[in-house]
C-alpha cells in the first residue's frame, strides 16, 4: 500500500512514535520559518549557515554554501526517519572534496567537450577540471560559491530563495548571469526547485542538483536493490571521456531500459561497452515527453524494503542517472560512515551534456531579455 505523508505522520503520532526533530514534532502541514544556525567558517573567515526547513514530514537542511542539501530526512512506512542525502557533517570536507554532494550545479550541468564552444561566431574556452573537458560549470562552479539566502513562507509552503550573480566571464562563460533558485517545501512535503537566470549578453546555461539519493539512508550500503524507472525511450551514449557522441540510442533491449522499473543491481554488471567506459551509469536519458511547458512526472526511485519512494517530475528534456561509480569508500558521511562505489545515485535534470558542441540536442543557449526557467519537483512517500 503506498501511504500518502499526511497518513505516515498522522500514523507514526497515533503509533506514539516520536517524529521530533528541530525542535518540535513533525507536522503534517502548515511549515514553520526556516531558521538559521553557524555551520562553519571557510578559511578567509565568511561564515557558513546551515537553514533548517519542514513542512509535511520532509526535513531539509540547506547550506549557503553552493546551496548544498546538507541533509534530508523522510519518514519510511512505519514514519522511521533517515537522512537519504549524502553529504558531510563540516564545511572542511565540503571545500575540500565533495564530489558535488547535494550542490547546486552551474553555469552548466555535466560536460562541455573540451571546455570549448562557439556562439554566435565567437569562441569561448571555458575552465577545464575533469581531464580535458569541462564538468559542472569549471574549477569554481556555482556550488563552491557563497549564494545569498532568503527565508520565506507562503501559504502552506516554506522554502528559500538563493541568489547568485556570476561575473561576464567567469569560469570562461560570457554574460553576467543572474540566478535565483528557490527551494520550497509543500505541505505534501515535496521538494520543489524553481531556477531561474537572466543574462547580458548571449550565454549558456543548464542548472541542476546533484543530490546523492540513498533512499534507505546516507551510509547504509548500496543503491543496487533500489528500482528505478526513467520514462525514456533512448539515452546518449558518450565516448570515453563520457561526451555525448551525438547518438540517440534506443534503450530497447540494452541495460539503459528502465521504462518498466526494474533493480538498479539487475543489469548493471551487463558490461554492455557503455557502462565499462562508464563504470556503471553515468548517462543522460532522452526523456519521452521533451520539453514542457509544465513539470511532468519522468522517474520513479523506490526502496523496496523500507517503502521510501521519489517520484520525480520536471520540464526538462534529459535525465542524468549516475549510480555514484567513483565513490571509493575514501569520503565520511554525516553519519560517519563511508561512501563506496554504488552506496547513492544522482538524478540530474537537465538539457543534455555538451548541447552547445550538438546541433541536433536542444538549445540551452540563453540571450538577454529571456528569462531560463527550470522546475524540478521531487515528491516522496513510503
Ligand atoms: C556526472 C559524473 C560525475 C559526477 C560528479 C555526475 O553528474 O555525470 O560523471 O563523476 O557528476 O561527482
């Protein structure tokens, strides 16, 4: 039976089973204000705040720092909570060696080919940090910058806008973009993302989260016997420095199906020659739907033994399924345990990696007097 989280609070209560957290009980809806605490200093001294939201028995904990999801906690069948986001306990490790965990990812989500492309006759070299090509926005992306928070609450909903401004030519991009996220938690407990950039000259963009889900909780173990299922017909297949070749490819009868859901575990040792380059899944699926006006349901994630359940809904045309292959088991988590190969997996939306070097992929070029807007919702229940 999948229960609705108004049931799963109402139960855990009836049950007498103590749903406490930030001080208070878990509430069913109707948020309280976020509030604010000292989370650490980076080394020039600027301080790093930690923002603790709830509303319909979803937790989350939001650094200003990258805009990282630091945690989030939800409740399983029997209203049992666990953080199911990887991350750390301080802002040392964060700076030093995330690899993205719960970040806010930009200017541009996954790889452009070189660090290299041409607008409009000009070319433009971006920073270049994952071998020769360049990942998640460069060396300094938005998640190692420090975003301007605002609280807010609205009707039953309680979230954060974030602000960021990156500079006319910063990490290589040109235009000074303007962006501005917003984090709301619904009285559903849903997890919305709202982005939103402006810019003054031509650009690209492509905005996404990099959480590590792990839906029966940060440090239990690996994801394999997680089900997923990814409303897409085809993915693009990458080269071996994971670049998208340009291909289209039909998931049909290859390990990339997951139109039906199936264990992330099932096929992921099928060393198709995708997933040796790969080391697993690390790949953006072609979503059915393409582009929509409005966020629609592409992806479900599911637990089976705890019940914990994502669904995950966006406007998007492309899916980044990444099953944490280059976890090594060398970063602590929160609940200081170890990460390992397999231990989460990311489901990034976004346009597709290395768009602006692919005619054929949709455009994620931005010009001024347009407004780049992306919605992700991510809804739970056990
Ligand atoms: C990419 C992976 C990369 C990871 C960074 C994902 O979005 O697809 O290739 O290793 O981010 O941790």
């Amino acid at each position: 039976m999948e229960l609705n989280r108004r049931t799963v609070i109402a139960g855990a209560a009836a049950a007498g089973i103590a749903a406490t957290t930030l001080g208070g009980t878990a509430q069913a809806s109707g948020g309280r204000t976020p509030v604010k605490k000292l989370f650490g200093k980076l080394a020039d001294g600027t301080k790093v705040y930690l923002w603790s939201l709830e509303n319909g028995g979803t937790r989350l904990k939001v650094l200003n720092w990258g805009g990282v999801v630091q945690g989030l906690e939800i409740p399983d069948r029997h209203g049992r909570y666990v953080n199911v986001s990887l991350g750390f306990d301080n802002i040392d490790d964060y700076v030093a060696k995330t690899p993205y965990f719960g970040a806010l990812i930009g200017r541009y989500g996954n790889r452009i080919a070189k660090g290299q492309f041409t607008l409009d006759g000009k070319s433009y070299q971006l920073s270049v940090n994952d071998g020769v090509n360049s990942l998640h926005g460069g060396k300094q992306g938005f998640d190692k910058h420090i975003w301007d928070v605002e609280p807010f609450t609205k009707g039953s909903d309680v979230g954060l806008h974030l602000y960021y401004t990156s500079v006319d030519g910063e990490m290589g991009y040109p235009g000074t973009l303007k962006a501005k996220v917003t984090y709301t938690l619904t009285r559903h407990g849903d997890w919305r993302i709202d982005y939103e950039a402006t810019t003054d000259k031509a650009t690209v963009v492509n905005l996404t989260n990099h959480v590590y889900w792990n839906l029966a909780g940060e440090g239990s173990g690996t994801i394999e016997d997680h089900e997923l299922k990814i409303a897409a017909s085809r993915y693009t297949p990458t080269d071996s420095g994971l670049i998208p070749t340009g291909e289209l490819a039909k998931v049909a009868g290859t390990p990339f199906d997951f139109r039906h859901a199936k264990a992330i575990g099932r096929d992921i040792r099928a060393a198709h020659p995708q997933q040796v380059t790969a080391k697993g899944y690390d790949h953006n699926w072609v979503l059915d739907k393409g582009i929509t006006a409005k966020p629609e349901h592409v992806a479900t994630l599911r637990d089976p033994r705890s019940g914990r359940t994502l669904k995950i809904a966006t406007n998007e045309p492309g899916l980044q399924f990444y099953s944490g292959n280059f976890l090594d088991g060398t970063l602590v988590g929160t609940g200081g345990h170890t990460y390992r190969q397999g231990d989460a997996l990311c489901l990034e939306t976004q346009h597709f990696p290395d768009s602006p070097n692919h005619a054929n992929f949709p455009s994620t070029v931005l010009r001024p007097g347009q407004t780049y807007r992306s919605t992700t919702i991510h809804s739970f229940s056990a």
